[in-house]
C-alpha cells in the first residue's frame, strides 16, 4: 500500500539509471500569490513551480526586493506609503485609518526616514 501522506501527490514514472522504471512523488506545483489587501495576483512572483524548484531560485528571483515585495500588489503599496506619509506629517490619524491597511502602514511608518 502506499503510504497515506503520498496519495496526495503526484505520481510520476521515472526511469532510474539501472533501466528500470519507478514511479516517483511530487508535491503540486504552486498556484499564483496574491496580494493580501486586494487579492489581485502579484507580479515578480514564482508561480507554476514545485516547492524545489522554488527553494533553488536566486533570493531575488523569490519575490520584489522592496518594501511589502511579495505581499502587496503595486497600487494597494503606494496606497499605504501615502497614507503612511500622512499619519507621519499629521494628517491623518492613525486610529482613521482602515482596519485592513492598518498593519501595513505601521510597517511602512517603522521603516519611514524621519525627515
Ligand atoms: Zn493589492
């Protein structure tokens, strides 16, 4: 019998250097990553590959190298940089801010230069 946790992989024939055939386990390739505020699908993202395959890329192949590279599609990003701006000069408060975005923007003021 197979074992339990590889009946959800899939099944691959592999021929072995010996010539004889086998049949080997891959874990799924992975699905599209998306932004956590909108859920648009991100850009600069791996999708389509195994979790190996993943593991093998370059660092900044992974994902954006900038600020919620990764995490945040490229509007929802400026949208909380700006609002992050305006609670820094007082603008806004940060109490008013949307309870969605909020954590973001407490990042984006963590890593803002006090000017
Ligand atoms: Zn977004």
């Amino acid at each position: 019998m197979v074992a339990p946790y590889l009946r959800r992989l899939k099944r691959v024939r592999v021929r072995t250097p010996g010539g004889r055939t086998v049949f080997h386990f891959r874990k799924p390739k992975t699905g599209k990553h998306v932004c956590a505020i909108c859920g648009r699908p991100l850009h600069g993202v791996p999708h389509g590959r195994r979790p190996v395959e993943v593991r093998k890329l370059s660092k900044t192949e992974r994902r954006p190298e900038r600020i919620f590279g990764g995490v945040l599609c490229a509007d929802c990003e400026r949208k909380v940089i700006e609002i992050a701006f305006y609670v820094k000069i007082g603008e806004k408060d940060i109490h008013t801010v949307d309870i969605k975005l909020r954590p973001y923007v407490e990042v984006a003021l963590k890593r803002m230069v006090v000017a």
